[in-house]
C-alpha cells in the first residue's frame, strides 16, 4: 500500500536518497555530469532533516507492506513563495522515483503540497521547472501555466526555467490528472 502523509524526521533519509536519484535520473544531460556525481544522500538527508525539524512543509509518498519497495518512493515540499510576485505560495521541490511515475503519485504530492497552502491562506501557488525537463509536460497537464520564464545556476552553469503557475489555488485542488 501507498499512502501520502506529512513526512516525518524518520523520513529525512529516504527523502535524500529520493531527492538523489531523480535528479541524477531527470537531469542526466541538462545539468554537469559532475554536479550529479557529487550529490550526497548524506547531506541531504541532513538538509531535510533540519527542515523537518523546523517544521517544514514536506509531503512523503510511502509504501506500507511492500517488501521489495524503498519506505519514501517521492516526496514534495512547499511554502511561502520567495517570489510573491508569481504567487502566494511555492511549491519547491517535487520528486518520484522512476520506478514508481505514471501511478498518480507525483499528483497527490502536488495536491497535498497545494492543501498544506491553502491552509496557510495561500490563494494561488506556482513551482519553477527546468524549462528541458520532461516532467514540465505533467505541471501542464495538472493545469498550471507557464506565468515566467528565468534561470538558474546549477554548478556554475546557466539553466532556463519556467514557472507554472494556478491561480486560484483551487483550480490546482480540483485537478484529477
């Protein structure tokens, strides 16, 4: 069984091992080779440990008598925005392992994510994507619309992205994708 809940401290490991993995997975080929190899499930399972710890908005998706499945398959976290120009809350990370996409997790992750706003009064909510990731097709799908387009550096190099936005947030909650 598969369920979504707020992720616990317990789960800071499985989050970082998840957090490696896809990215090591999605971003082969748009981000440095080297970056990917230095990631460190250590370290970020420290990060995500503090966060937890401060309370942070993460969501797990877990897996409960499944012998052979890791305990933490995705994860998402969220909050205030950092760019309320773009809306009131963000959702900062979303991340499912590969073996485990196409099953409607990485949509309930981003409705939990849009649930834990919404409680936090948030009226809209948007999520910066790597403009060459392939997962900006599922944020469409789930009905968020590219609002702005920028970059990023990730290890020293320039990477476009795009922030799909909902607005209202509700037009996020109300999604069966």
């Amino acid at each position: 069984m598969i369920v979504i809940r707020r992720a616990r401290v317990s789960d800071a490991p499985g989050i970082g091992a998840v957090h490696v993995a896809c990215w090591r997975s999605a971003y082969a080929g748009l981000l440095p080779d080297g970056f990917l190899a230095n990631l460190s499930v250590r370290r970020l399972s420290a990060f995500y440990e503090h966060q937890l710890r401060l309370g942070a908005g993460l969501f797990v998706a877990a897996s409960y008598g499944e012998p052979a499945a890791p305990g933490v398959l995705g994860f998402a976290s969220s909050g205030r925005s950092r760019d309320p120009r773009l809306a009131e809350g963000e959702v900062e990370t979303l991340y499912v392992l590969d073996d485990y996409r196409d099953r409607g997790l990485g949509g309930e992750l981003l409705r939990a994510s849009a649930r834990h706003l919404a409680k936090m009064g948030c009226r809209s909510v948007y999520a910066w994507v790597l403009s060459e990731n392939p997962a900006r097709f599922f944020y469409a799908r789930m009905g968020g619309r590219c609002v702005a387009q920028g970059s990023t550096t990730v290890g020293g190099e320039p990477i476009g992205q795009c922030a799909f936005a909902w607005d209202p947030i509700e037009s996020l909650l109300d999604v069966n994708a």
